[in-house]
C-alpha cells in the first residue's frame, strides 16, 4: 500500500533562517506530488507541484521554492524565512490523470518568530 | 478561475444530531468534487468523492450529492457523534490530469456530548 511521510512535525525558527521541509512517498511510481499551505484560520493554497523528476510548477509568487530530486522525493526550501511563512504545510501526492483524490502527509507546523 | 465557497463555522451540534454544511463550486468544465476532515494536528483525509453529476458519495454514515444544477456539494449526516468533531473542507479537482485540488476554507464542526 502507498504511504506518504513528511518531517519534521513541528519546526521554530527565527525570521532570516533557512528551511528544509521534506516529503517522500513509498508504494506507487512516478506520482503527482503537491505542497499545500494553510494559514491559520485559512484554507488551503496549492504552493507547488510536480509531475516528474525535475519538473515543478509554482502556483503562487511567494518567499519559497520546491525540489525534486527522485521520484518520490519532495522538498519544501526557503533561503530566508518570512514571518508571513508560519503555516502548517501538508504535502500530498496523486496518481496523474486518475481524477480522484490526493493524499495527504501529516503536515509541518512552522512558526516563524 | 475554480474556486468553492463553504459555510463559515464553527457549527456546534449536540450528538445525534443531524448535520449539514452547505458547499458550493464554480468551475470550468466538469470537476470532481471531494470531501475532506482534518482532525486536530493531523494531516487531511479524504472523506467522501463524487466525479460526476448526480453521484452520491458516502462514508462512515457521511453522503454528499454532486448537484451540477446547483452548482453544490453539500455535506450530511444524520447522526453526529462527539467523534466527529473537526474541520470539513470541500474541494474540486479539475481534470487537467494534473489533480490540482482548490479547497473552501473549511467549517469547524464541534459536537457536544
């Protein structure tokens, strides 16, 4: 079965630092990979997603960039962290041209202080 | 552009109750539309899914109706209980292939023993 992992699970950081979140994902091949964000009291917001290896699109202008390294390897960076980039941040994964549901990791917690 | 409007929370309900939270779309083309709950802390699960109209998803004695008339996806049960509290959020996915998911920004259910 398909199992999705992300780390960390809570992350403080100071205003100026970098950051690493990462996501991998076990059981399937060649997936569609997604970093969502949600700000407090908000919904969700599509960051970014990938098709394939290399392949990443941004959906929003933003303080933040994404990686994929192998195919079931997702990275969430920043050279700098904002305050307005505290959120919890989830990555998901979907099987392309499926039209069903994404799955959803666990999340990040980052504050940003 | 996609988008799905959902009913402001918190909705407070006493157990056995019966539960509604209303959800609308506007989309291009033909989306699927999702259910998902997010319990506190967690990541997002897929509640419920229809990709087509008049498709009736259900699951754990949850039913939405994919309405293309009313352009709506409203989410029912007819019995909450205390296990239930915790943020539905309604999305769409169009069918680009791509799966990219535009969520409401969800309504907290709380429910009372």
């Amino acid at each position: 079965s398909q199992t999705i992992h992300q780390w960390p699970a809570t992350l403080v950081q100071p205003v100026g630092s970098p950051l690493s979140l990462e996501c991998t994902v076990e059981g399937t091949s060649n997936p569609n990979l997604y970093w969502y964000r949600q700000a407090a009291g908000r919904g969700l917001q599509l960051l970014f997603y990938s098709v394939g290896i290399g392949q990443i699109s941004s959906e929003v202008p933003q303080n933040l960039s994404a990686s994929r390294p192998q195919d079931r390897q997702f990275i969430l960076s920043s050279k700098k962290l904002l305050l307005s980039d505290s959120g919890f941040y989830l990555c998901a994964w979907s099987v392309y041209g499926d039209r069903g549901e994404a799955f959803f990791g666990q999340g990040t917690r980052l504050t940003v202080v | 552009g996609n988008s799905v409007t959902q009913m402001e929370g918190p909705v407070t309900l006493s157990e056995e109750a019966f539960l509604t939270i209303n959800c609308t779309y506007t989309a291009t083309g033909y989306p699927s539309l999702f259910w998902y709950v997010q319990y506190p802390g967690e990541g997002l699960q897929l509640l419920l899914k229809a990709t087509k109209a008049d498709d009736k998803g259900s699951n754990k004695g949850f039913e939405a109706t994919y309405r293309k008339e009313t352009t709506s996806f409203h989410l029912e049960k007819g019995s909450v209980q205390v296990s239930d509290s915790a943020v539905y959020f309604c999305a769409l996915s169009d069918r680009t292939g791509f799966q990219k998911l535009v969520f409401g920004t969800g309504t907290r259910l709380l429910v009372s023993p």
